[in-house]
C-alpha cells in the first residue's frame, strides 16, 4: 500500500486547525500548550492502532490518541514513510503509558527514545532502534512486570542488570548492543525464558552455566570469544538452538557441548576470522548425533544467515544517514539564519550611521 507523504491520516488539533508541519513561534503558548490529538490509521486497530506522527517529550507538549476501548495494542512512528521527524518522542514512562491508555503491546522503533520506564501491565514492548541507554524496571513490593517479550536491538545498552526483575521474560532481544558483561545472577532469576539474542555486543565470556532450563535459542554470533569455548557447568535441556558465528573461536568442545545441551537441533559455527581446529571431528560428531550445522571453517561464500542480517545492517546504515542528513540539514538551515540575521544588522548599522 502506497502512502501520501504530503498529507497525515489520523491527525487533528483540538481547538485549532492546526497543520502538523506549522510554524509556531518559539516561546509560544500554543506551542508549550496545544495537545493534538491522534487517531489510529484506518483499519489498523484490528491488529493494532498505528499512529505515524506522535508527539512527546516528558514534561513538554504531548499527543493524545483517540482510539476505540478494545485496542490494546498500539504502534507509533509506523509506517516509516509517514513520519515526518524522528526525534518527536524521547522517553517511555508512565505518563505516555497512561497517554496510550495502558496498551498490553506497544511498539515504537526508529526514533531516538533514550530513556524506557517499564510498566507492571505492559506485556510485549518493541523499543528497537533508538538510543537507550537506561531501562528501569524496579523491584515492586508484591507485584511483578507482566512483560514477557522486549525487543531493545539496536540501542545503547551496555549491560542487563535493571532488567533482573522482569521474571516473566520468555523473548528477550538484544543484539547490536555495547554490552561487555553478562551477570549470571540476572539469567537465572528468567525462568520462563526460551529465547535470548546477544549476537552483535562486546562479550568475551558467557555464564553458561547459569543459563535457565527453559532456554530453546541462543544467538551470540559477532562478539569477542576467542580461543576454546567450553560449557562448564552448563545444562540446558531445552536448548534447540545456538548461533556463534563470526566470534574468534579455533577450538570448541564438542563433547561437553552435546552432553550439556541433549536435544540440541542446530549449531551454527562458521568463523570469518580463523578455522576451527578439528572442524572434521566436529562435524563428524555432530552427523552422528543428528545436528544441523553450517560450515565450520573460513569460507568466502556468505551464509544465508548472514545474508538476512547484512541486509538489516544495511537498512540500519541507510537510516543512521538519512538521521544524519536530517541533523546536517537542520544545522544549516541554523546558520543561515544566523548570517541572514547578521546581513540585516549590518545592514541597519549602516543605514543608521549614514544618516548621521
């Protein structure tokens, strides 16, 4: 479906006829005051009310939504093709919870959220591609967060800590972090997890072994293992699934691996850095236990993996420049108002020095 970027479905002032895109006055009162209300996109709130262009900054103007009763889950700055700015909201906390009348689901990705309040009744939580760097979720004397799945790729998270008291969490996505540590306090107090994704981040070592029962995926490709991998300590039942491509690994201990994870269906491997030694006997164990698996040794033919997650890096690059472009665009428009301005009064200081 096309969509017009001239004109914003869902989108009226109260009070005003008031145009997304009009000029107000700095200092205005209109500015600090006026709130706009948003409607969902049609149709969209079978699924989930989607609003493109919505306004809030703690403490400053905010949107309201209009939405029916039964939506209870809703999704801002969607469709990328209608968002006119991308810096329009900068937090999640309580008073947009409350603003977005207490979704069960929300997803807002692409902006440049930088702080996220967690919500006890919040149950799914897409935050992907902004720059968090803080997540609060603190512990709540007799209450537990609802939260079960919470997607924060793409963001500034450097370790996982404030998210200890999210026991609830079966997906927990983090790829294309800066994490450097993983506590493994804070995995066990998981439960119900059964995915996690930390491919992409700064790891050198991982507590395997205090990796929950429940877990069927680990992704922890593209991070900074090196040498032998071993799974000392480590039991996971329930684990289908591990990914730890592209890592520095030339050894891996196949045995402990298979005896740590028993129901294990795939293992990804293949390393753009060095080959794996005894790649051959690897595999060869692997075949016999009934194990899916990549090419363990360098190779210059891309996986289809990797296909999939260049072409998320590239969409990634593409739109860090188009915000580049924005800031860039922005800083210019500033300084040639700031030379208009000094043209006009050298202008007037001239003409008023001529008169004298």
């Amino acid at each position: 479906m096309a969509f017009s970027t001239g004109c914003f479905s869902g989108f009226r002032p109260i009070e005003k006829s008031l145009s997304f895109g009009a000029h107000l006055p700095a200092g205005s009162g209109n500015f600090t005051n006026t709130l706009w209300a948003h409607q969902c996109d049609p149709g969209s709130e079978i699924f989930a009310c989607t609003v493109p262009n919505f306004l809030y900054k703690p403490n400053h103007n905010h949107s309201t939504l209009v939405a029916p009763g039964t939506v209870r889950k809703v999704r801002l700055a969607y469709p990328r093709d209608k968002i006119l700015l991308r810096d329009n909201i900068v937090a999640y906390d309580a008073v947009l919870h409350e603003i977005l009348k207490r979704p069960r689901a929300v997803q807002i990705e692409n902006v440049i959220i930088k702080t996220v309040d967690l919500p006890l009744d919040l149950e799914y939580a897409d935050f992907s591609s902004n720059l968090i760097a803080t997540v609060s979720a603190p512990e709540v004397n007799g209450s537990e967060y609802a939260l079960r799945y919470l997607d924060l790729q793409y963001n500034r998270m450097t370790a996982i800590d404030s998210l200890r008291a999210l026991v609830h969490l079966e997906t927990l996505l983090l790829a294309h972090n800066r994490i450097v540590v993983v506590d493994g306090s804070v995995l066990k107090g998981f439960p119900k997890l059964a995915g996690l994704h930390l491919g992409a981040n700064q790891l050198e070592e991982f507590p395997y072994a205090d990796l929950p029962a429940t877990l069927e995926w680990l992704v922890l490709c593209r991070n900074d293992f090196a040498n032998i991998l071993e799974f000392t300590g480590m039991y996971a039942p329930a684990l289908k699934v591990l990914n730890l491509q592209n890592n520095f690994l030339n050894s891996l201990n196949i045995d402990s691996l298979l005896a740590a994870a028993p129901n294990l269906k795939e293992l990804l491997l293949r390393n753009d850095f060095v080959a794996i030694d005894g790649a051959s006997e690897i595999v060869h164990k692997l075949q016999e236990a009934g194990i899916a698996h990549d090419k363990l040794a360098h190779s210059d033919q891309e996986s289809d993996y990797d296909e999939e997650d260049g072409d998320g890096d590239s969409y990634r690059y593409t739109n860090q420049k188009h915000q580049a472009r924005e800031y860039i665009f922005s800083g210019l428009l500033a300084v040639m108002n700031v030379c208009v301005m000094a043209w006009g009064g050298c202008r007037l200081y001239k003409a008023l020095h001529s008169e004298k």
